[in-house]
C-alpha cells in the first residue's frame, strides 16, 4: 500500500532533515529531489547539455560527493527552470512516490506538481536570513570561505527564481500544512509533523 508524504520549502529551511526524520519514525523510503536537479547541475558544469544529463541520471550521479557545494546548488537551480528538464525528472519522481510501504519526497514542487494526491502536505519554511545563517555555518564547516551576506544573497536570489520561474514555480500546495522553523528546533518541528502525518494514516 502506498502513503505519500510531500515535504515542499525553501532551501535551508530544514525540509531535508524534517523529511528524513519522519521516513525514520515511520519506516518509508526518503527522496531528497533537489539531489537530482543537483546531479544535473554537477554534469551541466562538467559540460554536459541539460536535458540529456537529466534523461540519462545514474545512481552513481545521485552519489557524486560535491553535489552538496555552493556552485552545484546555483547550477541546480538554473536547470531546474528548464521545463524539458523538469519534464524528465517527473517520472522518476512519480514513480518513486507510489512504491509499495508508502515514501516522503522532499523538494519545491512536489505537493504542487509532482504529487498532488500525496496524504499529507507538509511546507517548510523559514526567513531568508535565518536561512542564510544555517546555510553560511554549514558552508563554514564544510571549509568554504564565503561570507555571510554572500549566503544571504544567494538564498534570495534563489527563492526569486524558485518562486517566479514559469514552470512549477515554488509556492505552498492550498492544502499543505505551513511549518516555519524560524524560531523553532528541528526536535520541536519533527513532533508536530510527526503528530501530523499520525493523524492522516
């Protein structure tokens, strides 16, 4: 039997962690979606024309150990306005969302586009600056010497694009449950949503 879990926000709000929490707690399989745009963005920069390194993603492309750098998620985020591009992706993502034992996709379009019948809709979010502040530690930590303000501006300059590109634009789905982790720890908001999805099954 199939449950489906779509988990929707901007980057660094904590869909990704929220969404491996809750696939833990429940036993479902987990997609980070945004790792395939990254996957396409990493062989984009490699040389590579988008659409054919979307149709002809590997496992070894979703392993790739740089898809987590400031440079792939830019890229990831310039292919994934590209509609054939998303088009390629959807199936892929579909599929996955309908495999038997029920699975959690996180991502920026998933209870809007790529899931619209999931049981529960969940859209993360935070303020960009506190964002920013998540993503300039983790950057630090992983030995980037970028800036803070850098950081910010990247994160607004995505969620323009994220939010106004013509293809399946990001925005919350009408009925997702809006979860702002602003001011909240990532144990507070893994029990809401955990109190959520337990109440949808």
């Amino acid at each position: 039997m199939s449950f489906t879990i779509a988990i929707d926000g901007p980057a660094a709000a904590g869909k990704g962690t929220l969404s491996r929490g809750i696939a833990e707690h429940f036993g479902l399989a987990h997609l980070d979606t945004g790792l395939l745009y990254r996957a396409v963005g990493a062989r984009v920069r490699d040389g590579d024309e988008a659409v054919a390194a979307a149709q002809s993603l590997t496992q070894a492309d979703l392993a790739r150990d740089d898809l987590r750098s400031a440079d792939v998620a830019q890229a990831a985020s310039v292919v994934a306005a590209i509609p054939e591009v998303r088009a390629a992706l959807v199936a892929f993502q579909r599929s996955f969302a309908r495999r038997d034992g029920g699975a959690v996709l996180d991502g920026r379009d998933i209870g809007t586009v790529i899931c619209p019948d999931a049981e529960v809709k969940l859209y993360v979010t935070a303020s960009a600056e506190v964002r920013a502040t998540r993503r300039f530690h983790e950057l630090q930590a992983g030995g980037s010497d970028t800036t803070y303000d850098a950081v910010l501006e990247d994160v607004k300059a995505r969620d323009h694009r994220d939010a106004n590109r013509a293809e399946a634009p990001m925005k919350p789905a009408d009925d997702a449950v809006i979860l702002d982790t602003s001011d909240l720890d990532i144990g507070t908001v893994l029990a809401q949503a955990i109190k959520i999805v337990g109440n949808r099954r």
